[in-house]
C-alpha cells in the first residue's frame, strides 16, 4: 500500500498510471498470467523482454523474462502485447503493417495491456511482479481496477462488467450461461433501447410531425410544454406519446415478470432502514440479514455510523443500510451519525421508515408528523418510494395494531405492516411489500406519468426523466459512482 501510495504521488494527475497484477490464481500452478495496462505497458514489456522490439500486436512470442535492474534471467515466457489502437501512430511508424482500425481497441481495457504468461511458481511470479514494480510509472492494481479501466473506457457496459464477474463466479452451467448472455450485452442493449424510447435529444425546435409512435416520450411532452400555446404543435401529439410510454411500460413490466429477476444487477437497489432512536431500526437489519450485524442495545443512539449488508429480497440484490437514529444531540459522533444517516437517506432507493408502534400516535395529524421527521426532504415526486414499518408490534394492547394499520390507509400514507423484531411476526408481510416496492422502481416511474399527465404535463415529464434515470444507472449513461464501487469492490485484483 505504501508503495502504491509513492507511486501515486509520483503519477501527474489526469495522466493514467500503468497498473499491473497477477491475474491467474494464486498458489503453484503450472502457468500463472500477469498482466499490465496503461501507457507504460510497452516500455514495461521491452524491459522484461530485454528487447526494443515489441511483439506483432496480438500474437503469441516466447521470450526471456527478466529483472531489468539485475539483467538477472526470471523464466522464459509467452508475451502478448495488446496496443491501443487509437494511437496507433506511436506504435506503428508509416510503412509497418498495423492492426487494421476496425480492430477492437487495446486489450481488454481499451489502452495498452501486455499479458506475461510465466511458469506459475511463487519466486517466478513474485519476482516478475517485483521486477515491474520497479519500473517508473507502473503501479499494483487495485481490486477490479482492470474491468473499471475497461468501463471507462467505453469497453464494457455495466451490464456486461456485471455478467464477467457472474461469468468469474460462475459454478453452475446455468449461470456461466447467463454471464455469457449477459457479457454479450443483450440486457445492455435492452435497456438502452427502452432509455432512447424514453428520451433522446430535447428538441430546441419545434417538434416534427413525421415523428413515429415509438419516438422518444420524453422529447414529446417537453416540446409540448414549450410550443403547445404557440399552436405549433400537430393534433393527436400526445396520444402518441401515451401510447408510446403504455407500451414501454407494458414491455418492462413483462421484463420483470418472466422470471429473469436473478438477472438485475448485482449492484443492488439501495434499501434504507431510518426512523427515531431506539425504534428497533439496528434490530430489523439484522433480522433480515440473519446475521448480528449491528449492534443492538436498549441505550438510545447506539448506532451511529452506517452499517451495511447486501442481500439477496425476493431475487433482488439488495444493499441494505442501517443508520443512526434521527433525533437532535450534543454529541458530536452521534451528530455525524445522523448526518451520515441523512445522507443515506438522499441517496436511498427505497426507504424502510422505522418507528415503534407503541410510541406512534394514530391521530393522522401527529401520525404524519412522525413520519415526516423520518422521510428525506423533497417533493413525494422526486422522493425515494417508502414502506412505513410499525416495529415492536409485540408491545401493542390487542386490536391496537389493526387501528394504527386503519389510520395509515386514510393518511394518504406510504404502504404500511406491523412488525415485531422480537418474534419475527410480521416479517412475511413486511418482505412482501418490499419486493413489490423493488418491482416498481421503475415501473412507478412510467406509472406515475399517467397520473400526472392529466394534472400537469411538468410534472409528467419529470416522471419520464425519472424513469430514464433509473434505466440509465443501469446501463452506465449515466455516471453513478456508488454503484460501480458496489460493482467493482466484489472484484478482486487481477481482474
Ligand atoms: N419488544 C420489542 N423490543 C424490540 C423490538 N425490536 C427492537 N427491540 C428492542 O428495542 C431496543 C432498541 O433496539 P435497536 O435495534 O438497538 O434500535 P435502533 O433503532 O437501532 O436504535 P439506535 O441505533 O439507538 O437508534 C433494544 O432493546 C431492542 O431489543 C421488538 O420488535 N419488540
Ligand atoms: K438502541
Ligand atoms: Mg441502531
């Protein structure tokens, strides 16, 4: 790490260091393959080959290994050089053969790799990982860091980054196929139709007429908002643009229910648990990841800092967070605890509001008021979908439970199930309706714009912005760092 550290500092930012790792197993075995990417892979390869000339692009070479700071003989190897082809010219001087443009460009993470296939003892492999570790600009690879690099670089789709490492982690022949299917980009591309149908370019003209059914949803309504009362706009719009956004939403509620949910992506949807101190919130983590994750005590503000758990709801992968209670304090641990908590809550998928049955008062009013203190701030529309949890069911007088869940149905309130962290009564009801709530994400989305669009086309059109969103976390359009942490953090180096 601390090598790693140096390395940085000497690295000019914006300027891509060279990482390298060994991407075979670890332990004796017959070949090991230690790979390298980034500009200084070349210079990397002529000094452990001892050679100026680097290998033909793509093919095969015996060559002597060796230490360049001893000249000292490591092994002799196969070498494979795999340039990045967009800068082919520094590669390739005018009259050499080069790999043709249309070739795929660099190795498997779009710049230059070279792999070193080496008898797989640990002195060989740890002497060839010393020897480049000495050279200037190279660097250990962080976990993933190669398929992150490929992402980047436009090589792989999330969707597909997903599928290699179900493909690396594949036991069954079930799943090595899928990984391939999913490798192959077909989910990808899938969602990125379903992404351009929605949008595509925002029209800065009025909209044109020849637009067919299918085209672009959210370019529509927008282009309806802006010159619907210059009249500019052809009859009948905006019936094509609900039938366009009916069958989307048909064709992605289908997409769910025909059994592929296994098939989402493994980053998981952002299941956070929030609500007062003491309401049983650290209890409900760990009884859903059956495990004792988080500490539980009866001293209020026992949780401060987020405590994570990814698991697998109804086939969906899920990253579930406890957080500190929500509650104003002194303490100033306990305050970046709630800080962190409501940031969380900013970023949450879904929401699981927490509170103690037996403190909640049924009167709509105050019921509300409760829950307000737990939901993250922001319009309902742009708000995280939320499942209210009345814990501690178990303390409640007989027919009590029946009235508060009465009370929640009137207020207009988020869907609502009685729990008891302390039997595990409730927790069917509880899970049932957070699979639904998974299920939704996006649907509710296009299901929303519905609603809105008889109220108000502004809205309407946040709604397919929303949902487009949604589609484009998936597909990598748009940028969301935290789900490729969760993504790449399950790859370990070398990969
Ligand atoms: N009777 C009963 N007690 C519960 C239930 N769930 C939690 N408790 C108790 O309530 C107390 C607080 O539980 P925690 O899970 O620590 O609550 P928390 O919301 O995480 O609390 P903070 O982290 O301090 O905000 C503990 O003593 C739990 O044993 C329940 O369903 N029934
Ligand atoms: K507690
Ligand atoms: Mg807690």
């Amino acid at each position: 790490a601390a090598l790693r550290a140096v390395k940085r500092l000497h690295c000019p930012a914006g300027k891509r260091d060279t990482i390298f790792a060994l991407s075979s197993g670890r332990g004796k075995c017959g070949v090991a393959v230690v790979r390298t990417s980034g500009p200084a892979s070349g210079a990397a390869l002529r000094s452990l080959t001892g050679q100026q000339e680097l290998p033909r692009p793509r093919a095969v070479a015996l060559r002597r290994i060796l230490d360049p700071s001893s000249a000292e003989t490591l092994d002799r190897g196969l070498v494979i050089w795999f340039p990045d082809t967009r800068y082919q010219s520094r590669h390739c001087p005018p009259g050499l053969s080069c790999p043709s443009a249309t070739l795929a460009l660099g190795g498997f993470t779009g710049e230059d790799c070279s792999e070193l296939h080496v008898h797989g003892g640990p002195a060989v492999v740890g002497g060839v990982l010393q020897a480049l570790g000495r050279l200037p600009g190279l660097r250990p690879a962080d976990p993933g860091e190669f398929t992150k690099r490929a992402f980047q670089n436009g090589k792989l789709g999330l969707t597909e980054v997903e599928g290699l490492g179900d493909l690396i982690h594949a036991e069954t022949e079930a799943q090595r196929r899928q990984a391939l299917r999913q490798m192959e980009g077909e989910l990808g591309q899938l969602y990125q139709r379903w992404s351009e149908e929605l949008t595509k370019a925002r029209s800065p003209s009025p909209p044109n007429p020849d637009w067919g059914l299918n085209a672009h949803a959210l370019a529509h309504v927008e282009a309806f908002i802006d010159f619907s009362e210059d009249d500019n706009l052809e009859e009948g719009v905006l019936a094509q643009v609900d039938a366009a956004v009916q069958t989307l939403q048909e064709e992605v509620s289908g997409h769910l229910q025909d059994g592929r949910r296994g098939e989402r992506l493994r980053g998981g949807v952002h299941v956070v648990i929030a609500g007062p101190t003491n309401a049983g919130k650290s209890s409900l983590l760990n009884l859903l990841c059956q495990r004792p994750a988080a500490i539980v005590s009866p001293v209020a503000g026992t949780t401060r800092d987020v405590v994570e758990s990814a698991l697998n709801i109804g086939g969906y992968p899920v990253v579930l967070s406890d957080t500190a209670g929500l509650r104003e304090t002194q303490d100033i641990v306990e305050r970046e605890g709630v800080s962190r908590a409501r940031e969380r809550l900013q970023r949450a998928d879904v929401v699981l509001a927490v509170l103690a049955a037996v403190d909640v008062d049924p009167e709509p009013g105050r019921f509300a008021d409760a829950l307000r203190a737990v939901l993250p701030p922001g319009p309902p529309a742009q708000r995280a979908p939320c499942i209210l949890v009345l814990n501690k069911a178990d303390l409640l007088e007989e027919g009590r439970g029946g009235a508060l869940l009465g009370a929640c149905g009137e207020g207009a309130l988020p869907p609502a199930c009685l729990l008891s962290c302390k039997t595990g009564e409730g927790v069917d009801s509880l899970l049932s309706l957070l699979g639904t709530q998974l299920e939704q994400i996006c649907l509710g989305s296009l299901g929303r714009y519905h609603g809105y669009k008889s109220l108000d086309l502004v809205l309407a059109a946040e709604e397919l912005r929303l949902a487009r969103r949604h589609l484009g976390k998936i597909t990598g359009q748009v940028s969301a760092e935290e789900i490729l942490d969760i993504v790449f953090r399950d790859f370990c180096v070398g990969k």
